[in-house]
C-alpha cells in the first residue's frame, strides 16, 4: 500500500504541475515575441529606406531599434549560455530536471520568452533583480527547474543560490534541497512545523505561477494585436514612397502613428512579466542599506547580501514565531548544501541571521506603496 503523501508533498507537486505550466507558457510566449519581433525588423527597414526623414523624429524610432538590439542579445546569451551549462551538466543527470521545456527543445524562440518574462529595461540592461550572470542563471533556473543552474552552470556557489530567488527555482529545488532537513528532526510536532513552513512557501508560489499564467496569456493577446497593426502599417509605408519631404501631410501623420504602435510593440517585448519577479530585490536591498533605520546592521548587510536576498524571497509573506524561527534555524545549521552556497560554516549561521532576515523583509514591506 503507498504512503499517504504529507501536506508538504502534495503542495510542491502542485507546485510543479503549475510550474511546468508556466514555463510551457513562456515557451508558447516566445513563439509570439519571435513574430512581433519579425515584424518590428520589417517596418524597422522601411522606415531606414525613407529619406529626409526630421532629425527628432528619427531619433525616437532608432531609440526603439536600440532597445530591440538589446533584448535580442539577452535572448541569445540566455541561449548559449543554458547550451553551455547543459554540456557542463549533461553527464551528471541534472539536465531538464524539471523542466516545462525539454533540454533539446530551447532554440531561440523559448530564449526569447524567457528574456521577455525577465525583462529587459528601456537602457537596455536586464530589469531583474538579479544581473549579468546571475540574471542569466535565473533564466536558466526556469528552463531547467533550478537544477540546472544550481548543477553546474560555472558560476560560483553563491551565485548559483541567488540564481534560485526566482520562484520555479526555489520551488523545484530550493523548497525540496531545504526541506530535507526535516529528516534530521525525530519531534513529530517539530517536523510538522517546518512542514507548515515549507507548504506555505510552496502554497505561495502556486499562486504566483497561476496569476503569471495569466498574466502571460493576457501578454500573448496584445502581442498577436500588436503583430497585425504592425502587418497593416507594413503594407501602407510600402505605397508613401522613399522620401518624407514629398509625402502628404496626412502620410507623415500615419507615418507617426506608426512610430508609436513600435514604440508599444516594443515594450510587449522587453517589459517583464510582473508575476515572476524576484519578490525580494536587489532595488529592496539598496534601500536597506541606505536605510537611517538600519545603519547600526549596515556592514552586517553588506557582507550577507546573498543569504539576505535569498532567504527573503523564500520568506516572502511568511509569518513565523519564535518557535518557527529557531527550528528553521536549527534546520539550516544542518544543512550542508545551504551554508555552502552561503559562504558560511554550521558556528556561523545562527538565529540572528533569520532575525536580519526578517527585519529586512519588514523594511521592504513598509517601504513599498502598493
């Protein structure tokens, strides 16, 4: 007879049910910006072949060509560098753990959604909480459930925890590599605690990726509307002519309108899903530390950025009492994964940094206007 599956384990199942779900979509999302983007280069091309064209108004649409040019990039670092980490991988197991999207099936249009759910901001640099490796780390954290990223991905080991602070990550296999500390604990209320814990991160999560589902499909819409007015506008710039000067008023007036369908089309591409950002950022993060209120723990901060923005996305909106606080401690004191990807020994992780941690969630709280 099979066991009865605890609380816990039927929340992280759902968890990666819906999970998957979402990474499904940002594949499927993908697809569509690789058409907007097709599109966007087409009309891109007519407008470059017009002549005379007013110097500000030139400027607004070769401003947008920019931006383009950018999330383009991150779209294809986010590619070669998840080929890279698969090779490195491919030999220990770890590849596709996981996954939404299997291993041989990222190309460049699954990149493409991937590097439009993170975003990328208007000067052109990665919008997330996290940057540069993590930020990619991050992206792959999703294509490969965390496993990946964490496996392997040539970055250090701090890096590849923080890369964990998106939510598939964590819940695929940060919840999981944390949660197994509960083996060490012989209490039965005690393990339910963290049990508790653990299913409310998970039971948390889950409702992210539904309402990134949404938010995704609502995405897609716009995409596919946008994608048309950009086809219509296509084949009218193809009749005005070569030379701004000798169109008609009301031409260079269309010509304008146009302007701002890529101005919009372009945002489709590189604004975030908001749904599947960091809880906790790095923008939260530098507030703390220029925080008046929080200047006696400032070098206490700054030398724990990695467990303070990792752990406060996990315990995002998580209340715990002091019993809460001292078993997780306790919990992950013995776990050799989590104080290695910390830069720290079993001596040196103690209540007081779950303190911090909460303290620095506090913070984020009342600072945010909504």
């Amino acid at each position: 007879m099979a066991k009865e599956l605890s609380k816990l384990q039927i929340a992280q199942q759902e968890a990666e049910v819906v999970a998957q779900k979402t990474n499904q979509k940002i594949n499927e999302l993908g697809q569509y910006t690789n058409d907007l983007y097709a599109s966007l280069n087409t009309i891109q091309s007519l407008f470059d072949l017009i002549r005379n064209v007013p110097e500000k108004n030139k400027l607004k649409y070769e401003k947008l060509k920019a931006i383009r040019v950018s999330w383009k990039q991150q779209a294809e670092k986010i590619e070669m560098e998840y080929k890279k980490a698969e090779m490195k991988t491919a030999g220990q197991g770890v590849a596709g753990v996981g996954a939404g999207i299997a291993v041989a099936a990222l190309g460049p249009t699954a990149a493409m959604g991937v590097a439009t759910t993170f975003g990328v901001a208007s000067t052109g640099t990665a919008i997330s909480a996290l940057s540069g490796a993590a930020a990619t780390s991050a992206a792959l954290a999703w294509l490969g459930g965390g496993a990946l990223a964490a496996g392997g991905g040539g970055m250090a080991a701090g890096s590849a925890f923080l890369a964990l602070a998106g939510p598939v990550g964590w819940t695929i296999a940060g919840v999981s590599a944390l949660a197994s500390g509960l083996l060490f604990f012989k209490s039965k209320s005690d393990k339910e605690r963290l049990e508790n814990i653990y299913t409310l991160i998970s039971e948390r999560d889950i409702k992210s990726y539904e309402l990134a589902i949404v938010e995704i499909n609502e995405r897609i819409k716009r995409i596919i509307d946008e994608t048309s007015k950009l086809e219509n506008a296509i084949a009218r710039i193809e009749s005005f002519g070569t030379d701004y000067s000798i169109m008609s008023e009301n031409q260079q007036y269309e010509l304008g309108t146009y302007v701002n369908i890529m101005e919009a089309s372009t945002m489709l591409l590189v604004n975030p899903i908001l749904g599947l950002q960091p809880k906790y950022t790095e923008e939260d993060f530098e507030k703390l530390c220029s925080s008046e209120e929080h200047i006696i723990n400032h070098y206490y901060f700054i030398g724990h950025k990695n467990l303070i923005i990792s752990m406060a996305n996990l315990l995002y909106k998580i209340k715990l009492d002091n019993k809460d606080k001292k078993l997780l401690t306790k919990s992950l004191k013995k776990n050799k994964e989590f104080l290695s990807s910390m830069g720290m020994s079993k001596k040196e992780f103690d209540i007081n940094d779950i303190m911090m941690i909460e303290s620095a969630l506090n913070h984020s709280y009342k600072s945010r206007t909504y």
